[in-house]
C-alpha cells in the first residue's frame, strides 16, 4: 500500500528533512510503504479564505482520485499508536492500493478537503508547526509498521 502525504510548503535542508527522510527510508516496503511526499507551494499574496482554497485544491489534484483521504485537523479523531496501526491494518487488509493524509497550511485546510476526507485526524488541539507534523506523520506510520509486524519498537 503506497502511502501519500501531500503536505503545503516546501521542505528545505533542515532537521525537519533529516528526521523525515529517517522514518520514509524506514517505510520503503511491506506491509506499509513506501512513503511518498506531495508538496504544495502557492506563492502567491492572496486572501487568507482564498488561499486555503486554492492551497486545497492544489493539493487534491496531486492524489489518486479513488485513494481514501486522512486530513489532520485539531478537531479530528485522536487516536492512539495501536488504533491508528489497526486503522492503517485495515486499509491495508482492503486491499487499498493507496493512502493519502492531508496536512494544510498555515490557513487551515479547505472545505473541499473536509469535505472528500474519509477520516479527519488530530495530533492533539494543539497547534503544530507544519514541518514538524510531516515527520509526526511519518514516524506514526512507522511505528503502525513496526506495531504490525510485532517489532520491539513500540512500547506503548
């Protein structure tokens, strides 16, 4: 199962891409991989309401039109490591070819997104720096991997 995440802004050289490509490299294969990143970058002076709007629009376009949809937002689901690991099992046991998660911008995510999500995911209420909820993202499906497979790494 290929796992999507599109993500606004541009990931540069920094401990954020370090810590990323730590946990992707980890993800290159069985039962849950590879991790592919989608970047979205509107450049551009617009309105707030606007630009979340073009920023979601941008970033759906760039997804498989049948892939389910996981958006973070602070007002989705919280879930442990072991239900977002059986969330993922079952996605996968569906035989879903692929997986998207969603992280917007500094604007929020677009009714277009909320609206096509299957599922709306939080990391808490608390507002996270977007670089840092990518390598969150990524270490959670990491650790969903290493759950599955019943590796020590999860000491939940």
């Amino acid at each position: 199962m290929r796992l999507i995440v599109a993500a606004v802004g541009r990931q540069r050289r920094s401990v954020w891409d370090e810590a990323w490509g730590l946990y992707a490299g980890r993800l290159d294969g069985p039962p849950l991989g590879p991790l592919v990143l989608k970047e979205v970058d509107l450049r551009k002076k617009l309105a707030p309401a606007e630009l979340r709007e073009r920023e979601g629009e941008a970033l759906l376009s760039g997804l498989p039109p049948r892939a389910p949809l996981v958006a973070l937002d602070a007002r989705g689901e919280n879930l442990d490591s072991d239900g977002f690991a059986a969330r993922l099992a079952r996605y996968r046991d569906a035989g879903t070819a692929d997986l998207a998660f969603v992280i917007g911008g500094a604007e929020g995510l677009s009714d277009a997104i909320r609206e096509r999500a299957d599922r709306l995911l939080a990391f808490g209420q608390m507002t996270w720096p977007h670089m840092l909820v990518r390598v969150m993202l990524a270490e959670q499906l990491y650790r969903a991997r290493t759950i599955l497979e019943g590796h020590p790494y999860h000491r939940g």
